[in-house]
C-alpha cells in the first residue's frame, strides 16, 4: 500500500472518529442542533478531495462533516461551530448543516436539497471566465438530483463547457424513503443527455477504483474545461439525522449494513489502529478547545445582516 | 431644462456598470435580443462580448442560484427578468441561500448583485405579469428592495449597488415609467446612497408616502390639489421598501398629523402595512385621522380593460382621499380631476411588452 493510500486512510478514521466523538457528546447537549453524519461516506470524500488542489472549490450539503475536513477544514474550529460559540467558523451562527472553510476552498453547505448546483455552476462559470486552472466539485446526494435545478444545472454546465464535476453520493435513501420510491431515471442516462461524461464508482471502499474512475474526469475539466457526473454507489450507517443507527427499521435491510461493515476498510483494516492515538489527541484538544471558547456576545445577533 | 427618462436611466446605469467594472456579468432571458429588456441592454453583448452580456436558459430559480455563485467568486452579477411575476420562480435562491449567505456564514463572504425585474401594468398584462411583490421580498432579512421611481433615483441606485454596495440589491422597476421623462438637474449623475427614503415634495397638510409609480401619481395629484384648493400634500418617495427612512416619515406625520399610503401592491401584509405599523407602534398620537391606504383591489389582476380600470388605484383616487382626510369628512363635495386628466399618463400605454 502506497504512502499516499495509507494518509487517505488515516484522514477518513480521523472524520469517523470525529464524528464518533460528536456521537459521544450529543446526549450531553453540548451541541445543540441536528447533525447529519457522514459515517460510512468517509473515504470516498477524501480520495475525491486528493485529486483537488487547494484553490479548487467545493459546495456541499448539510452532511457536511466529511467534506469540511477533507476539505481542510480547521478541526477546533469545527467544534466550536458545533458548540454554537463565538470562536467557530461561523461564529456558531452555521452549526453542523452549514458547515464552511472559504481558506481551503469549502464554499458553504446547504440544507436545501439541491440549492448548491447553481452556486457551482456560478463559481465554475467564474473560473471559466478568470481562466484561473481551477475547477468546482459539487457533492450532493442521489435525492437531490430529484429536484429541477439538477436539470437546470447539467443543461446550463454543459451549455457553457463549465470546469464543475458533480459528484453525486448514492446512499440510497432520502430521509428515510428508499430510490425505488423515488426515481424512474438513471443518472447516467441523465447525463447523456447532456453530453456530460459520466463515472459510475461501484466500490466507495476501494481508493484505487475511485482515483482511476474521478482523476480523468476531474483533470478533463481542469484541462479542457468541461463538467462531469460521478456517481458512487455508497451506504450511511447511521439515521438520516441524529446519531442513531436506524438499520433495524422497515426501511432498511437489516442484513446490509452488516455486509458493508464486513468491507469497511476503516473497520477491518487493523493497520489503522496507529493512528488512533494521535488522533484522538487532536480531537480531544478541538473539543476542549470549543469548550473553554465563549458564547457570541447579544452583539452578534444582528450582525452581518443587511 | 433637460430631461432623462427613466429607460435612459437605466441603459446609462447598464453601459456604465458593463464600462467601469469589469467584473460585471449581465443575463437573464432577453437581455441580448433586439428588444433588449426595454432597451436598456440593446447592443450591450456585442460591445462587452457574450461573456460577460448572455442569455440563459428558463430556468429562474438556478440562474439566481447561479448569480449567487459567481459573486461569491467575485464577479458582480446582474440578473434581468423582464417581469416580476418570474422571480416567484426564484424565491427558493432568493430567501433560502441569497439573503442568508452572509450571515449563516458568519460575515465570512459578501454577495453583491443586482436582481432587476418589471412590474407590469395595464394594457391587459393580467394576472401573472403584473405583480407587485415589493412586500414579499422586503419581508426577508438580509436584502436591500428597491422601487426606482424616477430616472434619478434609478441611475444612483444602480450605480451605487455596482460600484460600492457588497449586499444583495432586488430591483423592481415599473413599465409604465419607462417613457416618463424626468426634469434632469445638472447634479443628475451625483451618486447617492439609496437605501433609504426621499422627500420628494414638502408641504404641511397631508403626508403621501409612496412606491414605484404611486409617487409620480401623488405628485400630479399634490399639483392638482395645490391649484384648486391651496392645500399642500409632502410626499415621500419610500424607495428602499426594505429600508425605509422611518424617522422621515415620522417627522412628516407629525407635522401634517395627516397619512395616506399610496402603493403599487396589494394592502394586507404589505407596504401599506407597515407604514401603518410604523406609525402605530412609534408614534401613534402624531395622527388627527385615520391613515388611508390606496392600493390594490384584493384579487389578482383582471385582464379586461374595464376591470383593470378600478383595479388600480390612480390620481383621482390620490386626490379624493386628500380632499376627506383635509375636510375631514367623505363627501367632501370638491370636484375630482376630470377622466382626460387622470388618463394622461398611464391609461394611454398599449404594447406587448
């Protein structure tokens, strides 16, 4: 295994065990508002993230965590974004859902279903213009390309050859109803379409598979400036919202997660163990860093609204 | 004395967002066609390239989604719908990601544009491209609505939300000024700020506050009044409908201690409501009378020309509410403006756009 393999893997078990510790805090109330974890979803975002350069722009959703530090993202403050106080990247007026680290190139994270298309598409078009080289990555999942603006968008990306590479994770589920319930299309037909290239990434476990499935996609939109769906068959482990493993409902298949589990490089790969101290370290100091930080002062209230 | 119109306002104010920042990017659905948004974007795609100056796609709602992504990466959309009613396609952008951007993320990023959009009124624009949502849109924190309603005030507005304003601008323009033409000061290009509200006319008997083309109606109606009976009407232009100057219209009030709202939306819930709510929960004992409210008839817009003719309020309305607030009874007896006088303006417009 490759250095480089062995760090993707070490990145994705520090966002596990991030979120495990938000796991771990949330019946205590320090973070008080809904988070959407990641878990499971890890690695798959870190070996994207590894074919983009700093100045390439990301925009995702409110399942946010994994982007943000895959992203870059400043762990500590994370945490105090997570306990809504004033040294959070945020100011704590984000929380988990809104997740942002503009210095790294995360542009913001969305609770609107699919509300984050277009403003790829507007950051791409102003790559396009400035002719900077960079690209935009857009991850969303599979629900949100439901919704007309995912039309919209690929019609408008490859209408103007836009550097954007939409990267659509395919859990599965919205909320809690099942894709059969939900979709007549397939995204790869979609994208045809349009004429968009299309990557369909079956193994989200498997870092080679994704590298060689998204780098020609991702450099074709660096070189040639055109946009790309990349589809990656994927699986949450826990609920929709909350911290809870959900896999016992009638809406999921008990026997999958289990299966998936099985695959899970970042349970089964014994090697990982290493890094759990340092790790946990780093997370211990983010979290005590958010804890010792100060609430926002009534001040804050109005600021930064016009 | 020269004069501007309100178009030629507006097609300056274009030119010179496209000439003096070359960050700006201008599109929407008929902004490089030969009718060019009224003419105020004609040949703009050919002088500054189809980069910069493009259609789109109909597809409202991403393409404001997409004006928020490029301003965030530093251009200075201006994003052009020929009518209003199209921006209900684009509340989604608007309310949940345009308006919070700033905020939601901590002041960690600006979202400068323009959104421009038209009212349209008479001539049979009916239901769905007559809309005036000032109120809709001022409802939301966290944007600046404007009503341009005279050349003046549209050219400093858009001049100053290009050059020097770092916040989301919604624009509702109204199609029946654009071929108005407005007496042009030599001061015309001084750029002021315009997220506020103007006296546009001082007197000491009845305050009108304004919006869009009502404050052009009150100005005739104030006229009108001043040559017949002597009374003087102090209008306020209210402009920024978000941002309204209150402490004007409050030092108005108390001195006329009379109110009417004259506005181009409808009555509930919407700028007439406000300005109401102003008075009521500042000042409430600067009135000697009830404030009366000129808006619209609460239905949408009928087609037929006899039906649009009540549906909107015009200047011998304006001037019927000023005769019963000032003579402090209904039937104030005095003679209203004669039908020609009243159709001067506006009921002479015909055109598919």
């Amino acid at each position: 295994m490759t250095v480089s393999h062995k760090n993707m893997l070490r990145d994705a078990l520090r966002i596990r065990m991030v979120e495990e510790k938000i796991i771990e805090l949330y019946p205590s109330d320090v973070i008080q508002s809904p988070v959407h974890l990641s878990i499971g979803q890890e690695l798959h975002t870190v070996a994207l993230m590894s074919l983009l350069q700093t100045t390439d722009r990301v925009f995702t959703t409110y399942r946010s965590h994994a982007a943000y530090l895959a992203k870059g993202g400043d762990l500590n403050l994370m945490f105090a974004e997570l306990y809504g106080k004033q040294t959070g990247i945020a100011k704590g007026k984000a929380g988990s859902m809104h997740l942002c680290h503009p210095s790294t190139g995360l542009m913001g994270s969305s609770a609107i279903v699919g509300a984050v298309f277009s403003h790829a598409t507007g950051a791409a078009y102003a790559d396009k213009l400035k002719k900077n080289g960079d690209i935009v990555l857009c991850l969303t999942g599979e629900g949100a390309t439901e919704e007309g603006t995912f039309h919209e968008c690929l019609n408008f990306s490859a209408l103007k050859q836009l550097p954007l590479v939409y990267v659509i994770e395919n859990n599965g589920l919205a909320i809690n109803i099942p894709l059969e319930c939900r979709q007549s299309y397939r995204l790869e037909a979609l994208a045809r379409a349009y004429q968009i290239p299309y990557a369909h990434i079956e193994d989200s476990f498997n870092i080679d598979t994704i590298i060689a499935a998204a780098r020609p996609l991702i450099e074709q939109a660096r070189s040639a400036s055109k946009p790309a769906v990349i589809e990656i068959a994927t699986y949450r482990y826990k609920e929709h919202v909350g911290v809870s493993c959900d896999h016992n409902r009638k809406h999921r298949d008990a026997s999958a997660i289990t299966m998936w589990e099985k695959r899970d490089p970042l349970i089964v790969d014994r090697d990982l163990d290493a890094y759990r101290d340092e790790i946990t370290a780093e997370i211990l100091e983010a979290v005590c860093f958010a804890e010792k930080s100060e609430f926002p002062d009534h001040d804050e209230l109005l600021k930064d609204v016009y | 004395m020269k004069t501007d119109t309100y178009r030629g306002a507006i097609t300056r104010a274009m030119r010179h967002a496209m000439e003096k920042n070359e960050r700006t990017i201008l599109f929407g659905q008929g902004v490089t066609d030969h009718v060019g948004i009224l003419g105020t974007t004609l040949n703009l795609e050919k002088e500054f390239g189809s980069d910069r100056v493009f259609e789109t796609p109909l597809a409202e709602d991403s393409m404001t989604g997409f004006a928020l992504g490029a301003s965030l990466s530093g251009l200075y959309p201006i994003h052009v719908h020929i009518r209003a009613d199209f921006m209900l396609l684009a509340m989604n952008q608007l309310v949940n990601s345009i308006a919070k951007y700033r905020y939601m993320y901590g002041g960690l990023f600006a979202t400068p544009m323009l959104i421009r959009s038209i009212v349209g009124r008479s001539w049979g624009q009916g239901a769905q491209h007559s809309q005036s949502l000032q109120a809709l849109f001022a409802h939301i924190p966290g944007i600046y609505v404007v009503m341009p309603s005279s050349a003046r005030t549209a050219y400093a507005t858009y001049i100053y939300a290009n050059s020097a304003c770092a916040s989301p601008v919604v624009s509702l323009e109204h199609r029946l000024l654009y071929d108005y033409s407005f007496d042009r000061k030599d001061d015309e290009d001084v750029i002021f700020y315009p997220f506020t509200s103007f006296r546009v006319r001082q007197g000491g008997d009845v305050t009108i506050v304004a919006t869009s083309i009502m404050v052009e109606e009150a100005i005739r109606a104030a006229n009108y009044v001043k040559e017949m009976t002597g009374l003087d009407a102090e209008i306020i232009d209210l402009h920024c409908i978000s941002h309204p100057d209150e402490n004007l219209i409050i030092e108005s009030v108390r001195k006329t201690g009379r109110l009417i709202v004259a506005d181009t939306g409808w009555e509930s819930f919407g700028v007439c409501a406000e300005i109401a709510r102003i008075i009521a929960t500042r000042e409430p004992n600067v009135l000697r009378a009830p404030i009366k409210c000129l808006s619209l008839a609460k239905a949408p817009c009928p087609t037929a020309h006899r039906l649009e003719h009540w549906y909107y309020p015009d200047m011998a309305n304006l001037v019927d509410s000023i005769y019963s607030l000032c003579f402090d009874r209904f039937d104030h007896g005095k003679q209203l403006p004669s039908e020609e006088y009243v159709k001067e303006v506006h009921k002479t417009f015909k055109g598919p756009f």
